[in-house]
C-alpha cells in the first residue's frame, strides 16, 4: 500500500516537477485532409510541411493524416465540416482542436503554429469523428520521474511548488491572452470569405466551360454532318412522323448513354491512377499538350475555311472511310422499316451505340480535355464529376434533340446542310474558343 503510494506521489510529481512541460501532458491531435489531384496540396506535401509538423511538435502534437481519393475519407471529410458547422470545403483542410485551417500557404502555412498553442493552452480536443481518444495516463514523464525517484528528499522541492504552479498562470495569460488569437479573426474570415468566393467563381467557370464545351461538340462538323445525314436518310426512306419519333428518341438516348459510359470509363482509368503519381502528371501534362495541339488545328482549319470555303482542306474532321462506315451501319438497321415498333426501337439504339463509337474519333478532341477539366474540378466528389459529366452530355445531345424536332416541324435535311455549310467557319472558331479555355482551366489548375 505503501508503495502504490509513493508510485502515486511520484508520478504526480513527474508530471507538474520533473518533465518542465507540464501544458503537454496528452499531444493534440491535429488531422490533414489532402488530395493527390490539388495542386496546393502537392505544394505542401513537396515543402514537407507533414514532416516538419511532426519534427517541431515531437511528444507534443500527432498528426493524421487523410487522403480523399478514399471513399471512407472523403465520408470523414464531410463529417468533419458538420461537426465544425463549416460550408466551405477547401483543401489541403488542418483541424487542430476547434481550430479548422484551409488553404496552403495562405492560412495552414501562417497559422498552424498559433493553432497548436491555443489547442494545447485550451486544452481543446480535436472533434474529427474515428480519432482515438488521447491517453493523459500514459504520458512517458514516468521513466523521467525515475532520476528524481532518488532525490526522494524533494519535498523541499515541494515548496517550490507555488513556483511550479507559475506555469498554470502561464496559461492563464495564454487563456486571457485569447482576445490576441481572436484578433486575427476577422482576417481569417475575411480570407475564408475570399477562399469560398473564389472557389464559386472557379466552379462558375467550369460549369459554363463544361456548357460551352458540349455545345460546341455538339454542332462540330464532324457531330453535326452525321445528323444531317441521319435525317436524310429518315426522309429518303419516308418515314413518318410517329416513325421518326421512335427513332430519333432511341438514337438521342443511345448517343447520350454512350458518351456517359465513355466518360466514366475514363474517369474510372484516371481515378484507378491516383496513386501514380508520374501517370496522373503525365495524364495532365499530355492532355494540355494535345488542347495545344488542337487549339493550333481548329485555328488552321478556320482560316483555311476562311480563305477558301472549302471544308476538304480542313484537318480536324472525321476520316472519310468513317463517314462511310456510320453510312452503312445505318442503312443495315435502318432501311427495312420493321412493323414492330420495338424492333425500329432497338435498331436505332444499336445505330445510335455504334455510331458514338466511331465518331469518338472526332469528338473526343473536345471530350477527353474536358474530361479531364472535370476530374481535376471535382476532385475525389464523384457525385460532382457525375452532375459535369451528365451536364456536358445533355448540351452534346441538345443540338441532335433540335434537329429531330425541326423536322417533324417539316424542315429538310437540305436545310440543315446549309446551315452547317454557312456556319462552319464559326463552328471552327467555337472550337477554338473551347480549346483554349479548357487549356487555361487546366493551366490554372495545376498551378
């Protein structure tokens, strides 16, 4: 009894006498929540600012850390933002205590400091759900106690235990000195407030670079050449109005649901890539050469256009053995008018698959950059990827919906030829347009 005694007064002492850190007896826990795919994430990782986290607050603050291309991090991620009552979602994203730092450099690299002090004079608990409770018992003072365990004769010591007590109102400075921490606050608002505001406006223009870019798409010659050629035909084989609404229904549907599966095929690549870090670069760097190197293309083909009037000259189109083949495979579906309804219905969906196949050739110069903008955007939000990708889509299908209701209007595939012939100057210069805003959104992203 004795001995648990002495053991008692002995670690007690150890923890207010022996170790001079009597504010660090349990670390703070201080959680990072990053993404391989943001740029200012990588910048703080490539400053090694973790490592230099860890190194200063040794013994005293532990660090965890998140990665939010994982599914159950990304979940953590936002319950974290409940529990802080927090609207913005920026990242690279440090909770120290209750104090949530976004941004780097801007307020991670500046107030992380000011953060673990006021953590551990507070004493505040980091409230990230799945963080393990901290342990105060198993602070290692202990085995430092045991060179004093000889000086057994420290009561004396004891007295100067009012001086010892010095540090308690060392924190009360720290706890009355809390007005000084709150007087960056209204700076770290006001940089919230710019972080979430600028954050808006970059997610404005993406999504109307996204619009943009499937409408675009979607009248380019190669896209639209085959819509004129598809309601030539549907008038070449008379077919009727309620015909036509069969089938230009299932072809809408089937052009709009192969571009989305292409689309998340690739963002099933390029997420199956995160953890590559050189392939995901690569992936970035090679598509903003090819936005380049179609920017310089469209470019061409618009003066070319300009100068000649002629679209035989113009580089950016679908090969003529392609057109020939969308030629045949409808004409194989689709010129023996079936007497059930059903197999009309089928025939143009099976048309509509095989013929987004092959004119992703031509399409996917716009598709694949844009794929990418959107990846970049939307981070590890799928659900966020998923709203561009169907929005993109429904723009690309849009000029395809028009032309089919046009002509149940009673307009002509001739008219339709005209037009695009008219207009294909500016079809060629929208593409250019389009290039080079998703060459500067990629741009603005990676730096």
């Amino acid at each position: 009894m004795l001995r648990r005694m002495l053991k008692s007064l002995l670690l007690t002492a150890a923890l207010f006498l022996g170790t001079g850190a009597p504010a660090w007896a349990a670390p703070v826990q201080a959680v990072l929540f990053t993404s391989p795919y943001c740029p200012h994430c990588r910048h703080l990782k490539e400053d090694g600012f973790p490592q230099q986290f860890r190194e200063k607050y040794k013994g005293k603050a532990e660090l965890f850390e998140y990665d939010l291309t994982e599914q159950a991090n990304n979940v953590l991620f936002f319950q974290t933002l409940q529990t802080y009552g927090l609207d913005s979602a920026g990242i690279p994203m440090l909770v120290v205590g209750e104090t949530v730092l976004q941004g780097y450099p801007t307020q991670i690299g500046s107030q992380a400091d000011e953060a673990v002090q006021k953590a551990h004079s507070n004493r505040e608990k980091t409230r990230v759900p799945g963080l393990p409770e901290p342990k105060e018992e198993e602070v290692a003072p202990v085995k430092k106690a045991q060179p004093a365990a000889p000086a057994k004769t420290e009561p004396a010591p004891a007295e100067p235990a009012p001086v010892q007590t010095a540090p308690q109102p060392v924190q009360a400075p720290a706890a009355s000195g809390e007005p000084a921490p709150t007087a960056p606050a209204p700076q770290a608002a006001q940089e919230d407030a710019q972080l979430q505001a600028h954050e808006a406006l970059f997610s404005q223009i993406t999504l109307w670079a996204i619009i943009g870019a499937g409408l675009a798409d979607g009248i380019n010659p190669c896209a639209f050449a085959v819509i004129v050629f598809f309601v030539s035909f549907l008038a070449a084989y008379k077919y009727t109005k309620k015909e036509i609404i069969v089938v230009g229904t299932a072809y809408c549907t089937s052009v709009f649901l192969a571009y989305l599966l292409m689309g998340l095929g690739a963002f099933h690549f390029l997420y199956a890539m995160k953890g590559f870090r050189y392939v995901t670069l690569a992936v970035q760097w090679g598509t903003i050469a090819l936005c380049v190197l179609f920017l310089a293309l469209s470019l061409y083909d618009f003066i070319i256009y300009q100068r000649t009037k002629k679209s035989e000259k113009m580089l950016l189109q679908l090969p003529k053995s392609y057109k020939e083949y969308i030629h045949k495979v409808m004409r194989f579906f689709l010129k023996d008018k079936h007497s059930s309804m059903w197999r009309l219905l089928l025939a143009a969906f099976a048309v509509g698959f095989v013929v987004s196949a092959v004119e992703a050739v031509c399409t996917g110069q716009v598709y694949l950059p844009t794929c990418v903008v959107i990846l970049k955007e939307a981070g590890s939000q799928s659900w966020k990827a998923a709203e561009y990708l169907i929005v993109y889509n429904l723009m690309f299908v849009l000029p395809l919906v028009l032309v089919f209701v046009l002509t149940l209007c009673g307009k002509e595939s001739a008219t339709f030829n005209n037009w695009l012939k008219k207009h294909l100057g500016l079809s060629k210069f929208l593409l250019c347009c389009v290039f080079l805003g998703l060459l500067l959104l990629m741009l603005a992203n990676m730096f």
